[in-house]
C-alpha cells in the first residue's frame, strides 16, 4: 500500500494506512472468528462458510443501504463493517472505539466457538 501511494503522488500518511491496515485486521478476525464459531456449532466445514459468507455479505449491505433510507438507518450500527470503516481510518485514523467493539466481536465469537466445541461429541 505504501508502494502504491508513492506512485500515485502520495498524499495518506503511514500512519493512517496503518491504521486502516488494523481496522481491516480486526474486521478479518471478526469473520473469521464468525466462522468459527459456526464450525464449532454445525460441526461442517461448508456450512460454516456460507453462512458466515452470507453474514458477512448481508452486513456490507445493510452497512451501504441502511444510511440512505431514514427508517433504517440505525441497523449499520449491528454490522462490522461500521466500526471497520464508519470514520474513515484512511483520512482520521484510527477509531479507538470501533477497534474495541471489533476486538470484543472477535473475542466473544472466538470464546463462543472454544465452549461450542468442547460441547460437541467427537467419539461417534
């Protein structure tokens, strides 16, 4: 990314390309610990995958859509992909706050899928 800005005439700082690089870090773990969990719980690999694929994709759009149309604009704040890209880490910085909530996402998710897969029968 550095490289690209370079070429493009510059004009983002180091700084806030890192902090974008660690806003989409944390959206990964979140989908991925999504994913997980899922795994945990249906014990299929492809199940988890879909939907977790499905999750994901629905959140984009409602992230997109939900701003434009009054009535349901408060629904982008339940997708991840607000506290991703809600304030703009490429021109602000980093989001303390939507870091964090995408941290807890990911360490509950991830605290889900340990419990779901001690619970699960592996014997038969």
């Amino acid at each position: 990314m550095l490289l690209a800005v370079v070429l493009a005439g510059g004009g983002i700082s180091t700084g806030h390309l890192a902090a974008a690089a660690l806003h989409l870090l944390l959206l990964s773990l979140g989908v991925g610990a999504l994913a997980l969990s899922l795994a945990a719980y249906t014990g299929r690999r492809s199940t988890a995958a879909g939907v977790a694929a499905s999750v994901t994709l629905a959140m984009f759009l409602v992230n997109g859509i939900a701003p434009a149309l009054h009535g349901i604009s408060w629904l982008k704040y339940l997708t991840l992909f607000y506290y991703y890209q809600g304030h703009d880490p490429l021109r602000e910085g980093a989001y303390i706050p939507g870091l964090l909530v995408l941290v807890a996402v990911t360490i509950l998710l991830t605290s889900a899928a340990v419990v779901l897969f001690a619970h699960r029968d592996l014997r038969g």
